[in-house]
C-alpha cells in the first residue's frame, strides 16, 4: 500500500470509532485502523487495531495474509504473568512518583495510601532506566517482558521524552500486573501502553482488561467501565470490583462467559455519560450487552447527566468533594 498512515485528529476524527486519537487513517481516506471497533474490519492490524476498509478498490490487498519478516531468531512470545508481575513490581518500587503525578492522581480522587499501595511511578529518563534495567537483568529474565528490549547486549526499557508521566499498573483478575499503561503528559492521546513491540527480543503488551478490587468479585456483581485509571477511581468511591476495558469492544468474544466463572452474576455497565450523542460508543454499549446477557449475567446500565462528569469517577470524585 502506497498511501501512509497518519494518526487521526480532533479535525479528522475516526471515521469508525468517531474518537480524535488513537487510531489511524491513510492520507488518501482507503483504510482506517481503530483501536476500538471490531466490527466490520477485514482482519487485525499489527498495532492490535482493526483494519477497515473505505474504499473498495483496497479489499483485496489488504485481504493478503502479512508475510513474516525472515529472522534467525524465533518470534518473542510474551512472558508468563507471575514472571511479569515480579519484574512489573520490582520496576515499580525502583522509582518515584513526583510531586506532579501524585497530585494528578489525588485531583481525581485516589488516596495516597492508595497510590502508594498500587505503586504509581512516573515514567523514569532514558537514564535513570538503563540503571534500572541493568539490576532487573540480574534478578530476572526478561525475555517476552513487555517493555523491555535488547540493545548491545544489553537490556533496555522503551521510553523516551515522547512518553513523559506516569505508569497505571493494570492487574489481572488475580491482582497480578500483567502490563503497564503510561498516562501521558501531553500529546493527543493520553494513554499508551508500555510496548516494546517491533524492537529486538521486544514483545506487544496487548490491551489487557483492567481488575480493580477484584476480590469484591466474591460479591457476585461488577461494574465495567473503560480505562484502568478510571476503574481505580471508581473502586475508591464504591463498593464494587470494577472492570477496566482498553477500549468500548476491546474484550474477547469469552469474556462474559469468564466472568460468570469468576462467580459473577450482576454486571453494571458505566461507560462515559456521552453515549448517547456519540453513536459509536452507543453501540459499542449495546454489543457488550448483549454478550453479558448471553453468557447469563443480569445486566443494567448507570446513567447520569453529562452536566454532573463526563465518567463515573468524575461524578463520584465531584460528589466527595
């Protein structure tokens, strides 16, 4: 394909997803690449988005399997979840948050016992995390790691100045760190994932679902939300475990079947308050309904004026002010 792809703006949204970041469009308008929707696509993207096609002339091309790259080595398969969680915990508790992350974090609501429990760091210096890498590779095996690289024989972490913040540990149902999200400083789009997809001996993180207080699941009810920051808050302020998805239809096609297993049987939907002028997320609402009902779980969705926060962790955070 001759055409670049260029990530989308507020200007040039998604013409999928609707959304101004995150995903991608050729200049030419042929295809688009959302990170959200997977409905309608033609296949996966290497990102981890999903390709869709515009313009019917570039169906067939973009049909062709990805040849693999030729290389000597064999495909970096990601680690085992106790090994990431150690070496993700390790990471963490070699760094600092700064005064600036910490009181982002207090803004929306979270406790700095909180905080400290769940060990939010700020994103470190290319070297200040060579350092760093140089005593995990001692203790650690950090093949399949996302995140980590090799260069020179040695191991690396890929940051840089382009992702500036702070780290949001994102747990399984277990409470393990299974990958990192960074929360961003700047730039459009404000989350990323800490990736070392594309390097060597590097790996994708994938999008994994975010628990938070997944030991409240014992209660039999859940609240899902979008973002793994968001669901820290929301646990904060409730009762509930709360579900943390990547994105509207970032889950697989098991996921309400897993979480029945999990001993839930009542899920509480609280996507943004703007689903219902944003026809994209309204759909994506529907369809996630409509698998937690077909794996047997009662479900209802929480709503509430956009005039009172757009998410449910501002509308809590706002009420406990």
């Amino acid at each position: 394909m001759k055409a670049k792809l260029k990530p989308v703006t507020r200007k040039h949204p998604c013409p999928i997803c609707e959304k101004p970041d995150w995903c991608g469009l050729t200049d030419d308008g042929a295809i688009a690449i959302c990170m959200r929707v997977v409905d309608g696509s033609i296949r996966d993207a290497r990102n981890g988005g999903f390709v869709h096609v515009l313009k019917e002339r570039e169906r067939e091309a973009w049909r062709k399997p990805i040849q693999p790259k030729v290389s000597q080595s064999v495909t970096p398969i990601i680690a085992p979840i106790d090994r990431r969680h150690a070496v993700y915990t390790s990471l963490l508790e070699n760094l600092t948050l700064s005064g600036r992350h910490g009181d982002d974090l207090m803004r929306r609501g979270l406790h700095d016992t909180f905080i400290a429990n769940n060990l939010f760091a700020s994103v470190p210096g290319e070297g200040r995390a060579k350092v760093i890498c140089s005593g995990l590779a001692s203790r650690f095996d950090l093949h399949g790691v996302p995140g980590f690289f090799q260069q020179d024989d040695d191991w690396r972490l890929a940051v840089g100045d382009w992702c500036a913040g702070y780290f949001v540990p994102v747990r399984d149902l277990a409470g393990r760190i299974q990958a990192l999200q960074i929360r961003r400083e700047r730039g459009e789009s404000r989350y990323t994932w800490l990736s070392s997809k594309e390097k060597p001996e590097g790996v994708t993180s994938g999008s994994p679902v975010h628990f938070a207080a997944s030991h409240r699941l014992e209660q039999g009810s859940a609240i899902i939300t979008e973002g793994a920051l968001k669901s820290d808050v929301i646990a904060q302020f409730t009762e509930s475990a709360v579900i943390g998805l990547a994105g509207i239809n970032n889950y697989k096609p098991s996921f309400g079947a897993a979480l029945k297993a999990a001993g839930v049987r009542i899920v509480r939907i609280a996507f943004d308050a703007d689903w219902q002028s944003n026809p994209a997320v309204s759909r994506g609402l529907e369809r996630l309904g409509v698998l937690l009902r077909d794996a047997g779980l009662t479900v209802s969705l929480l709503d509430w004026s956009l005039n009172e926060g757009k998410g449910l962790d501002d509308l809590l955070a706002k009420e406990a002010a």
